[in-house]
C-alpha cells in the first residue's frame, strides 16, 4: 500500500490528511505543540498511523508523498522570536529598512487602528541600527560598476558583526539583482569568516526594483531563517529516521510545495503558507465540481482566512505586509483576520460595546470550555452554551467539553452589558460573522467581483458552523463544506493536492509598443532555467507546466497588475492583444473607463511560474444512503428568538442523496454544520455538503450544483 500524506499546522491544531491506493481518506486533528511545533507534526503522523493500525516507521515506510504546511516562520516573525540579524549594505544607504516607506507606520493596520493616527508608529526594528554596516560598492541600474567592491571593508564589517554574536546576515546593495556580483563576493566572505551564521541575499530572494521592499525581505529572511531551518531540519530528519525516503515537501505562499532543503534556505517564501493549502485544495475541487468563482472560507481555531478562485484560478498578489514591513513576493492572495473559534469576546470599557478577536486563547489554554484553565471566554464557548456543539462528541468524543466552565465565561461579558448570557453569546456570534462577512466583501468588491456570482467554500474545523450566517450576509446562495468531515483538515488535504512550484523573475521596464523580440527572449531564458531545475528534481518535460506572467501598469502609476502572457513566439498581433488584456484587468479591477491608454502601458518584471506536476490522488465517491435524524437537543435560534427542541444528524450516517433541512445540526466527527431555518443541504456523490442558505436569489442553485457534481444535468 503507498499513501499520500498532507500535514498543516495551525496555531490551535494540528491536521494530517492521508489517502492511499484504496482512495480512502484518513484523518487526524491532535493539538498544536507551541513553541515545539515538531512535535505537534509527529503527534499529527502519528495518530493517522495508528488509525491504519500501522506502527509510525512502518506508515513512513510505505509513504510515497510527504507534504507540510507550516506557519513557522509566520509564527517567529510575528511574535519576534527570531535570529539577532545584521545588515550590510551599500555605504549611504543605511537608514532604508528603518525610514521604509512614507506609509510605514500604517501598513497593514487593521481599520480600528487606523482611524486612531496618534498612536501609529513604525515597527520594532528587525534589525537595530547598531547591526548595521556599510560597505562601499556601486552599481548602476544597467549593472554596470561604477565603484567596485572594497573587500577590506567587508571583512571589517563581518568581523564586527560576530563580535555582536549575531546569529544571521542579510546583505542587500544597491542594483544587486541587475549584477549579483557584489553581493555573491559579500556572501563568500561571510562564509569564509563566519561559516555558521545563516546568510540572506536579496537577489536571491527578489528580483525587481524596490530598494526598501528588497531589503526588508533580506532582512526577514535571515531573521526567521535559522528557526525556521532548524524545524525543517528537525522534521525531514525526524522523518527520515522513521523510514519516509522522498524529500520531503513544504507548503510555499505562492501556491506550490518546494524540497525541504530550498525552504530552509529561503524561509521567506513559507511566510503566509498556512492558508495557502486550503486555497489550493479549493481550486482542485472547484475544478472537480465545474464551479468557475469560489470563495475560499476557512475558519480555524485563531483566523478567518480568505482565498479568491475566480475564472478557475486563485488571485495572486506580488506584495505583502506582514508586521507593517512591506516586500515583494509573490504568493496567493489571502486575507486574514483574528476571528476563529478561539477569538476572545471581550467588552471595550471606553464604548461599552461587545468585541470579538482579534486576539485568540489558542492552543494553550484555549477556550474555557477545553478545561485547561482558561477563563475569557471566546466563540467556541459561545457555540457550546447556545447547544451548537456537543460537549460529549467534540473532536468525535477525544475532548469533552466542559459547558459551566463556557457559561462562567460568557457571564463575564454578558453581566456588564446587562444580558443573559444565551443573548450575548449569539450577540457574539452575529459580530464575528459579520467581521468575516466583511473580509469577504473587501476580498471581491474592491477587486471588481460580485460575491453573489460566487460559490462560498467553508472549510477549518469551525467554517461550518457559522458559514450559512455570513453567507447570507454577503449575499451568496450557496454553500459547499467540502468533502464533510474532511474540511476541518482542509488545508493539510489542500497541500496534498499541490505542485512542485518555483518562480523565476527578470525585472526590465518596457514600454507600449513592447518588443516582441525582446520579450521572446527574457522569457526563453527564465524558462529555460526553470525546465533546467525541475528536470534536476526528477520531473519529465511532460509533467512540467510553464506559465508567464507580466506586471504592468499605465506610465508614471507606481501600483501594477499581474496579466497572463501567452505561451510560444510572441508576435506584434500578440503584443497589442497583451495591451488590450491589460486594459480589460485595470477596468475590472477599478471601474468601467478607469484606464487611461493615452498615458502608455509598461511592463516592468516578467515572471515565470514553474510547476512540476505531482500526481494527485483521485477522490472517492460515497454511497447513496437516507439519513434520519439520531436525537434531538434544545439549540439557540436567533430566527426563532430562542431555545427550541432541534433534529441532530451524524456525519457518519450522510450519504450521497442525503438531505437535511434546517433548523438541523449536523455532527461530523471533527466539525460541525449548522443549518438554520430555512437552509437546506444535500450530500454530493464525494461527500461534500452543499447547502442552499435560503436566500430568494439563484433559486434552484443548489440542486444545480449537487447535479454538477455528480456528473448529471442540472
């Protein structure tokens, strides 16, 4: 037997998705092991092991594929846990990571503290001003040299770096990605002078003008890079002991999975992955299912995360924020926010308002109601008292849940506002659904999209309690909570689904009319590199897929938009069809006649996508079976203003044809569906739980779809 093994960790729980030859998929959900995340990992293989009735090395042994998506380096950088870090730089320069740009003290501030401007202030600094160093070089933006390399200063600033003990470098000089040299020479002597500190290059990492944007991504490379390497070290050799013999796989933001080896080199590129699997297994399954426009939701125990399928293909960024820090990388396009089934509700004393997130219980102590001491109350107390979750079946009856220590935690916001505590846990929820319904909003209309055209996907082990509520809200007709118990380990199945994928870049700036020659031959080199390094990974030329990419953007605008080039000898017809394509993107993404051709297009990097195809295991299909309801229990309905007597289905009795209407509560053994009244779901031939919400738009949707998954006409 050979399986495939999927494994995300989370910052609540830890999930472990395996399929094998049978197509029988096994699942596994233990807690997260903060700050020894290798742990949780193990713990994860382990568990899907032992439901195999296989022994860890001997699971290991028989595993063709192992896939991991990790929130590691997220972790570390957020929580500033990372390397002491030096910089070396170009001589004058050293002042840009710490003056950023002019918008630095609010990048990526959530609303509530944007509105509060004398309180924004720039970040701590990764790298402190004492850590950095100059050397004197140049190089001019058509890589020539105009000053050449002073070694004697570089060695200098070296030594007095180790003397620092820093336990990282990141080396970023002026043009070094139009002539590498001066950086590739820095980084020898790093190495020759201090062969155990981890080095960071910014050519190496990103390839387009943008001083600050390159150097901030240098310098947050080499500051998670040695924790971040140490747990990939730690889990491929873990793993490998234990008897898997493939490289292992990491989860990378732009949507693909790359050897352990590059990831711990390039740590950067994991930073934001953690989302990224669910996205991906999203796209696979809409693809399946024949659904173009999809909402990835996924609520897990600390976020609510948010992807965009839209056309069949995930929305791709080339920028991110993270800790008001700004860098270039590209990566799938995904929003989140601090609102999971952890969240904490807390009442604000200045307006005496009840709030949720952003902050979270976590793991450890985690909600009241997990009994490990943990008294504020949070979302998942809130659907334990108001009877949506079972206390005696979570996690399938691994955790019982304790519902006086929920109820003493939700008395503790109720009292001050003056509610009983059933009114103010479904307050609470109609908050935080309402924060997600909103995030979905911002995600398709400010980028030109109809959230009502789309199908809402709500995954993580809460998404199905609370997806019909802002599904509604947003106005969407129909919900899938894919493959039904499957979709509280979504993203670990997701990462199971994903390619091999590196990125090549060239940053020139064209301009209309472009140079077809030229263009022929940047993206004949990039992808000629790429065949180069998949081949060397084992890939045929069959299993390789190349895709181009041009950011453009009209003449003196600084903001760009990604187009898709298309493939083989570019001509002058395909040249202005580019223009033409690019037009058409601007005015979707910022209004009807909003592009202004007159000013001029530029194109100023071309990218190619690489992937290597892995081979995706294929989905079983279900029986049919009818389900009638197992037991009833008193459940709070805001649609009815109370508690009333409610139908209580299990997941292990669904089928394919099987319907529930609601107000019913479907208990699966590691998540929860919630259908209120006037939602009704049926089981697709796969198992997923397509639910048509209620709303009047799009009637029939729903039969449309579970007719489309089954293969039948709607």
């Amino acid at each position: 037997m050979g399986y495939y093994c999927g494994v995300d960790i989370g910052g609540t729980f830890t999930d472990c998705v395996v399929i094998g030859d049978d197509q029988k998929l096994t699942l596994a959900k233990v807690s997260s092991t903060p700050p020894e995340f290798a742990k949780g990992f193990i713990d994860a293989v382990t568990e899907a092991a032992t439901k195999l009735g296989l022994q860890l090395d001997e699971f290991l042994g028989q595993t063709e594929l192992l896939l991991h998506g990790t929130t590691v380096g997220t972790n570390v950088l957020v929580q500033r846990r990372g390397a002491r870090t030096g910089l070396i730089t170009t001589r004058g320069h050293r002042d840009h990571l710490l003056m950023m740009r002019s918008y630095g003290r609010s990048a990526g501030l959530p609303i509530e503290q944007l509105l509060r401007v004398s309180r924004h202030k720039k970040p701590e600094p990764l790298v402190p001003p004492h850590l950095i160093r100059e050397v004197s070089e140049r190089v001019d933006w058509e890589g020539d040299v105009v000053l050449e390399f002073n070694e004697d200063e570089a060695r200098v600033a070296v030594r007095e770096l180790v003397e620092e003990n820093v336990e990282a470098i990141a080396i970023s000089f002026l043009w070094g990605f139009v002539n590498p040299a001066h950086e590739l020479r820095m980084k020898e002597i790093v190495a020759e002078l201090a062969p155990g500190v981890f080095v960071s290059c910014a050519h190496e990492l990103i390839a387009k003008p943008g001083e600050y944007e390159r150097t901030a991504a240098a310098a947050i490379n080499a500051f998670i890079g040695p924790s971040t390497a140490r747990y990939v070290e730690e889990v491929d050799r873990a793993t490998t002991d234990a008897g898997y013999q493939a490289p292992l796989l990491i989860m990378q933001a732009a949507g693909g999975v790359s050897p352990a080896a590059l990831s711990a080199k390039s740590p950067l590129f994991t930073i934001g992955s953690g989302p990224v699997g669910g996205v991906t297994g999203v796209a696979y399954l809409a693809e399946r299912l024949g659904h173009k426009n999809v909402i990835a939701a996924d609520m897990g125990g600390t976020s609510f995360d948010v992807g965009i399928v839209a056309d069949g293909e995930p929305l791709t960024s080339s920028e991110t924020i993270i800790n008001q820090y700004t860098f270039f990388m590209p990566r799938l396009d995904i929003e989140s926010i601090g609102a999971g089934g952890g969240s904490l509700v807390w009442v604000d004393e200045h307006s005496h308002t009840l709030r949720v997130g952003p902050h979270s219980a976590g793991a450890v102590p985690g909600p009241a109601c997990y009994g490990r001491g943990g008294t504020q109350p949070t979302t998942t107390d809130c659907d334990v008292i108001l009877g949506r979750y079972n206390p005696d079946n979570f996690l399938g009856g691994s955790l019982e849940l304790d519902m006086k220590a929920a109820r003493d935690a939700i008395e503790t916001v109720a009292a001050p506002m003056g509610m009983d505590p059933l009114t103010a846990a479904d307050g609470a929820l109609r908050i935080v659904e309402s924060h997600m319904a909103d995030l979905m909003r911002q995600m398709t209309v400010e980028r030109g999209l109809d959230p009502r055209d789309f199908v809402v996907y709500s995954f993580g082990g809460a998404g199905g309690a609370h997806a019909v509520a802002f599904a509604r809200e947003l106005g969407c007709s129909t919900v899938i909570v894919p493959l039904g118990d499957m979709a509280s380990v979504w993203s670990a199945l997701g990462v199971m689904t994903s390619d091999v994928l590196h990125l090549y870049e060239r940053s020139e700036l064209l301009s209309s009319p472009f140079d077809a020659a030229r263009l022929n031959e940047i993206y004949a080199e990039l992808e000629a590199e790429a065949l180069e390094q998949l081949k060397q990974e084992g890939f045929a030329e069959s299993d390789i897929e190349l895709t181009r990419i041009a950011e453009m953007k009209f003449s003196l605008q600084i903001h760009v938009l990604e187009v898709t080039v298309p493939a083989g000898n570019l001509t002058e017809t395909d040249m202005a069809e580019q223009q033409e394509r690019f037009i058409a993107r601007y005015e979707q993404t910022f209004g009807k006649g909003a592009a202004f051709p007159d000013a001029g297009t530029q194109i100023g990097t071309c990218r190619v996508v690489a992937r290597g195809r892995v081979r995706t295991p294929e989905l079983p299909e279900i029986d049919a079976r009818e389900i009638q309801p197992a037991f009833q229990r008193e459940v709070y309905w805001r649609e009815l203003s109370g508690l009333h007597a409610t139908d209580i289905y299990r997941g292990e009795d669904l089928g394919a044809g099987s319907t529930v209407t609601g107000p019913a509560i479907v208990e699966l053994p590691v998540t929860t569906v919630v259908l209120p009244s006037g939602a009704a779901a049926e089981v697709d031939s796969l198992g997923n739980i397509v639910i048509d919400v209620g709303t009047e738009q799009h009637v029939g949707l729903r039969a449309a779809a579970v007719a489309a998954s089954n293969g039948k006409d709607a």
